[in-house]
C-alpha cells in the first residue's frame, strides 16, 4: 500500500470514471426449490431493531431523485436528509443482467488462489461470484439452482450480501441508485422503483417501504477454498459487456483502519472498536453480535449462543482484503469467517482449533472452513451455513448501535 497516496482521492477518481463510463455498451438484460439442509440455511430475514414507519410526506426527496426515477417518494421510513449522493447517477455504476459463468479452470486463468470470492450455495450447486468483478458494478441479477437470487456488494462497507429476489408474488431485478446512506449502497428494484437498503435489506423509500427482503447466506472465501470444495462448481465470467479493470483495486488503502469512512455522515460510532475494524455480523431471535476479524484470528473457532441459537464461528487465513493493495492478490491477508449453526442432526456441537485443524470436542471429527465434516465419525457431514455478513463496524453499527461485540 502506498502511503502517499489518499484513498478518499482515489475514490472520487473512481467515482468520477464511473460517471464518464456510464454509457459503456453492455449486454441486453433478460427476462425454487428450496435449499437442502445443511448446505445452506433456509433463507432468512435479520428483524430489525425496531419496527419501520413511515414518515411524513411533506418531507422533499433527495434532490435530483424525482428527474431520474418515478419512486413514490411519498413513502419513505428513513429522513430523506440521510441520504447523500455517491457520485455516480442512476445506474452509472452498472448492474450485471445476464451474467454469464465459466467453470473452475477456466476461472484459474485469472483468480489467484489468495482472491476473495463470494460464495452462495443452493442444493448441490455451488457458485463464485469475484469480488474483483462484484466491486465494479455491486449487483448481479441472477438464478441458482431454481432460485432467483440478488449478489451484492458495497465496497465503501465491505458488505457481500445476497438476497431472494422473488418478493410479493414476482421476481424483482436490481439497479444502483447511485445514493448512499451511512456511506452504503441503496438499490432500487426495476419493478417499482421501491429504494433499498443494501445492509439492511429494508425498502426506505417507494411502493414497498417497510417491506424486507430475504436474506440468502453468502460469504467471503479464499478462490483456493473454493475451487478445492467445488472443482464442479461456476463462476462469474468478466465477460459482462464492460470495459472495467478487474482485477485492480480502485480504492487503493481504503480499509486502513487508521482512515476514517469515506462520504459517511450519520451516527457517531459506538467505540468498541475503530470504525474500520472488519467485523462478521449475525442478527438473530432480535440480538445482534460482531465478531472481530481481530478476535476470530486469534481465536480460529469461536462458540456462542446468539437470539437462543447454538452458533460457531470459524476463522481461517488465507483470503487477501480486495481494497489494500493496487492490485486484489497482493492484499493483506485477512482471512475468511463464516458462521454456522452448531447442531448436525440434531446433536449440539462444540468446536475448537487443534494444530490449525477445526474439530467438534463430541466426536472428534475434522472440519474445513467451508463447514464440511472432512474425516472422523461426522465426515461427509455439513453445517447449516446462517446468513452472516462481513461489515466494517462503522456500517454495522450505524444500523444496530445496541449490537453486543463478541469477547473472548
């Protein structure tokens, strides 16, 4: 990382890029079962901390929003005096509407074993979505194993979230609005023009304010973890029908975590933590707990209880942050973290780390990062992965100040 240069400078640079290439030919858009147990975990909503209202209707919408969208500004639950623009207008930062997907070895050509991929699994489908991409155009649009899903990424939060795209009866599809709120990304979707909330999942602004999408389990892995776990499994093309550098890293140094947030206004920080410490965040029965990147990396294996849930969290090296380095493969490594509930089949599960290893202390059994039983009495079993995501603190705790940060 070079220490010269501003990553807040970088970003305007990107931002205004972005804005330029907004006319960037791209491909035409295009027009479930449920997940099998222990692969993934039914998808599910965080509650909020407290229940949305609307508010008044009196108040103007962001300036520039009614020329550009035909949203019921009328309904809204957030003030509308939060909402910053980000640079970019509506869709100038491009969502990807027809990905399109290669295989493992193809994909090897370009992913370097250290990259960050966003991993979502559906039954026995197993799919890698580059952050190397996802930071370029923060939605995908898509379908897995039968259901229609939205991949997100907001990298000024660090946040890799998925979704059910199919809400009140239909199948949404998602575009950037090109606004933020606490510095994270607002979406909107195609259908009603409803305004979204990346973090929370919550419609603030539009026909479906109040409303909440459903939330899908996706994480932040190593390309090595993958293409190890899934040699069958697809990945996200570059051939998306942009002309973007992927691979490179646009916000240079930005979660140095002396910096302080880019483009946030909002809530002062509860101070637990710096806001840019990464944190795995799970919401779950109405409690919320952060999981320091700092702790989990000493700990490996960290067992909790979170809403009543028996929950693990694990923790291993090996995954390169995206927005360090110039260039994604020479990241620092801050590892991967993904949580799971405790039980197979029923049986309550403790775990530890031994000589780098994750074993359960009630049959002894071996596991991988990916929460698969690799050897031992359980081998062959998976853990129910919960929808946890990766945060900055300053964006988590914008939305749940009261969240209880996980100590050892």
């Amino acid at each position: 990382m070079n220490p010269n240069l501003n990553p807040r400078l970088i970003v305007v640079l990107l931002l205004t890029a972005l804005i330029l290439s907004a006319c960037s030919p791209g491909q035409p858009p295009l027009p479930k079962p449920s997940p099998t147990p222990g692969q993934a975990a039914e998808a599910d909503t965080f509650p909020s901390a407290e229940p949305p209202t609307l508010l008044e209707a009196n108040e103007p919408p962001p300036a520039g929003s009614e020329s550009q969208f035909r949203t019921d500004f009328s309904k809204h639950t957030v003030p509308y005096s939060d909402i910053l623009s980000g640079g970019p207008p509506k869709d100038g930062i491009p969502s990807i509407d027809n990905p399109q997907f290669i295989n493992v070895n193809k994909a090897n050509e370009w992913l370097a074993a250290v990259e960050p991929v966003v991993l979502v699994r559906v039954g026995d489908e197993a799919r890698a979505y580059p952050i190397q991409i996802l930071m370029w155009h923060e939605i995908v649009n898509d379908t897995l194993g039968g259901l229609p899903l939205l991949v997100t990424f907001c990298p000024l939060c660090n946040t890799a979230i998925a979704f059910e795209r199919d809400f009140d009866g239909q199948v949404l599809d998602f575009g950037t609005t090109g606004r933020l709120r606490y510095s994270n990304l607002i979406m909107y979707d195609r259908q009603t023009e409803t305004w979204w909330q990346q973090a929370t999942g919550d419609a603030i602004a539009g026909q479906y304010a109040g409303a909440q999408l459903a939330f899908y389990p996706a994480s932040i892995v190593s390309w090595a973890d993958f293409k190890a776990a899934y040699p069958s499994g697809t990945v996200l093309s570059r051939e998306t029908g942009f002309n973007r550098n992927y691979g490179q890293n646009p916000y240079l140094g930005y979660d140095d975590v002396n910096e302080s947030p880019f483009l946030y206004r909002g809530k002062e920080t509860p101070g637990q933590l710096v806001p840019m410490a990464r944190v795995l965040t799970l919401d779950l029965g109405g409690e919320a707990v952060a999981y320091p990147y700092e702790t989990l990396s000493s700990l490996g294996a960290v067992n909790d209880t979170v809403g009543s849930q028996r929950v693990v969290v694990f923790w291993a090296q090996g995954t390169a942050s995206a927005l360090d380095s110039s260039q994604i493969p020479e990241g620092r490594d801050v590892g991967a973290a993904i949580a799971y509930s405790a039980e197979v089949d029923g049986q309550p599960l403790t775990f530890e780390v031994a000589n780098g290893v994750f074993k359960d202390k009630e049959t002894g059994s071996e596991w991988d990062i990916l929460g698969r039983a690799v050897a031992g009495a359980l081998a062959g079993k998976q853990l129910t992965e919960l929808p946890a995501i990766n945060h900055f603190w300053f964006s988590w705790a914008a939305f749940r100040p009261e969240t209880r940060v996980y100590q050892p």
